[in-house]
C-alpha cells in the first residue's frame, strides 16, 4: 500500500540552519532535489567539531543506505553474480564492515535469498562503535557552535554521532539480514591487525564449507590481506555520482529522511522536527516528531496516522 499524501516538503538541518532538499510527489514516487553542495556544507561544520557534527560525506552516504545511489561498479558485479550462479557448489557473501554501513545487501534484490557469512570480528566492529555517549561537557562545546542549541537538551547522556551510525544504519542492517546470517568465529591464531583477523576468519570458514565464499568490502587497503589469504573477493568501489536531481519511491524517501534523522541527530521537514536521538528511546527504529503550536499539519498527521493503521488492520483481518 502506498499513500502520497504528502506535498512539497523541504528538508533543513537545524544546528546549521541549513537546507539539504526539497522533495515533491511524482508519478512513480518523489523527485528528490538536493539544494546544498559539499563546499556550502562543510564551511558550516567548524573544524574542531568535525569528527562530531555532520558532514556532506554523512550526507552523501545517507542517500546510498537509502538504496538512491549505488556504487560505480555495481554492473560488474551483477556480471560476476551470473558466473557466481553456475557454480554447482553454490556460493555465499561475507560483507565487510562499510557494506553494513551502506546498507547494500538488504536494499540490493539480485542478493536475496543468498546465504550472509559475517565475520566476528566485523559484528564486533559494529558493535565496539555503539558504545558512545555524549558527556555534557561535549555538548557544551558542540553548542557553542551551532544554531538552535536548545534542541541539544535530547541528546543528553545519549549517542554520538559514530555510535548513532553503528546502531541505526550498520545494526539495522545486520537485524534485516539477521534469518540468513551466518557467524564465522574468529581465528585463534595471532593477527597483525582486524583487517587481517577478519579475512583469515572467513578463510577458514571457507575451507570447511564446500559453498565459495565471496568476500565483499569497499576498503582497497583489506584486498590486499585476501590476496595473501586467497579469499575470493569483490571490491565496490565508491560512487561518484553528484548528488542532484533523483526520482525516488515512497519507501526510498522514507528511508531516506530516517537515515538523515538517524545519523544527524535531527532534521527539520516543513518546520517539523525530527528527531532521531532523543531521551527515552529505545528501539531502532523510533524517532520522535516535535510540531510546532501554529502548525495544522499535526491534525493532518494524526488523520492519516489513524486512517492508515485502520486500513492495515482492515488487511490483515
């Protein structure tokens, strides 16, 4: 079911007072149109805040975990899948850490159904980067330089920015695959590196499986610890595509505006804030919407709120 209610709607970031884009309905979903470019964006990030605030790479790689873009090389890929196919003994992926983060198998079809093998030490990585709370001097100093700092309040004794991206983009996706998972234990012997315990862990999974095991990362640096190891791999390699003018569906946008919630803390839709990090949250995918008092759209919200779940119960009954 999908419903385009929704008019124009424009996207800011409020601790920049910053306009990110502007999305209108179209016949197969939205048109999404990005009205900020990278320079535009980094100057309002103050340099010793960087690691902290959002930058225009968190931007951009929010619309590649929303599915929008996808990497430069992914046509050989599907070529390299076909041969993968005709393998009588069948064949598995093993995502590398930054394919979590870009959201890429879940939102891939031609990868459905396809067993995942995940190296611990990778679940690790992800789940070491959780493990980040702000500390109020750390909001003091990020509201000495930003606008709206009132809207800081939510974040207290709550996550980071890393953190934030490692539970609400790379965890989410790892839960999305979760039924077809497959841990592959870490290798007991001494390693130089993660890199290198990652890549010898799966190479021992693949010598005890008759399934080929293909490694899949967008990190050059850990292709060369597979060649030594002899891993089957396939390295993506990262788009180019400027971010412009993108027709979208319905749940690409959603996702989209999810992602840039998430990983930005909060944003600002047609004066409406969203938040994703905020006091009292729980689950992965919560998020808390503030109106204004002299907004009508609030009334408009709760109609379709109620009708959509009535019309979802009428379905399932």
């Amino acid at each position: 079911m999908r419903m385009n209610v929704l008019g124009e709607l424009k996207v800011n970031y409020p601790f920049y007072d910053l306009e990110l884009l502007k999305a209108e309905p179209a016949e197969e979903g939205y048109r999404v149109v990005v009205t900020v470019d990278r320079r535009r964006f980094n100057e309002r990030v103050p340099e010793h805040l960087y690691s902290e605030l959002p930058t225009y790479t968190d931007f951009y790689e929010s619309f590649m975990s929303a599915g929008i873009l996808r990497y430069d090389n992914v046509g050989e890929f599907l070529q390299n899948l076909e041969l993968y196919e005709r393998l009588k003994k069948g064949v598995a992926f093993a995502p590398d850490t930054n394919i979590f983060y870009h959201r890429f198998i879940s939102s891939f079809k031609p990868l459905n159904g396809y067993q995942i093998v995940v190296a611990e030490g990778v679940k690790k990585e992800i789940e070491d980067a959780m493990n980040y709370k702000y500390r109020n001097r750390q909001l003091e100093e990020i509201g000495s330089g930003v606008q709206n700092r009132s809207l800081l309040r939510e974040f207290s004794n709550r996550r980071t920015k890393k953190s934030r991206k490692a539970a609400y983009i790379a965890l989410k996706e790892f839960e999305a695959l979760k039924s077809r998972i497959i841990i592959a234990e870490d290798v007991k012997e001494p390693t130089h590196n993660n890199d290198e315990r990652i890549v010898k862990s799966l190479k021992r999974y693949d010598r005890m499986t008759p399934t080929l095991l293909v490694f899949l990362t967008a990190d050059i640096a850990v292709t060369d610890v597979a060649e030594m190891e002899g891993l089957e791999y396939f390295l993506f390699k990262y788009p180019r595509e400027s971010l412009g003018r993108h027709n979208v569906t319905a749940y690409q946008l959603r996702t989209l505006l999810f992602n840039l919630a998430a990983v930005f803390g909060v944003i600002e839709v047609n004066r409406i804030l969203i938040f994703g990090e905020f006091g009292g949250k729980q689950g992965l995918n919560e998020l808390k919407v503030v109106f204004p008092a002299d907004n009508r759209a609030y009334h408009e919200f709760m109609f379709h709120l109620k009708l959509s779940r009535k019309l979802m119960r009428v379905m399932s009954g």
